[in-house]
C-alpha cells in the first residue's frame, strides 16, 4: 500500500508493475502515443 501514499495520481495493477518497469527499446513512444490519446479522447465514465 506504499504506493497509494504518494501523491501521484496513477491507475495501480500490480500484476502489471514488472510490464510496466521493464518497456523495451521501441515501447516509449507507444505508451506516450497511448497515453496522449487517452488525454484527447477519455474513456467515458458508466
């Protein structure tokens, strides 16, 4: 639960941490390219 006492906002899937720590050489550009998209265009909330 350290995490969760940071002030960081982040979406916490702790089966997907070692993914997420380990991106490869060409995956930056994919999750900044992701991550803009989502910022434009958020998922609608139910």
């Amino acid at each position: 639960m350290t995490l969760l006492e940071t002030a960081e906002t982040e979406v916490v899937v702790e089966a997907a941490q070692v993914f997420r720590n380990s991106a490869g050489p060409t995956e930056h550009s994919f999750v900044r390219d992701f991550n803009q998209m989502i910022t434009d265009n958020p998922l609608p909330l139910p």
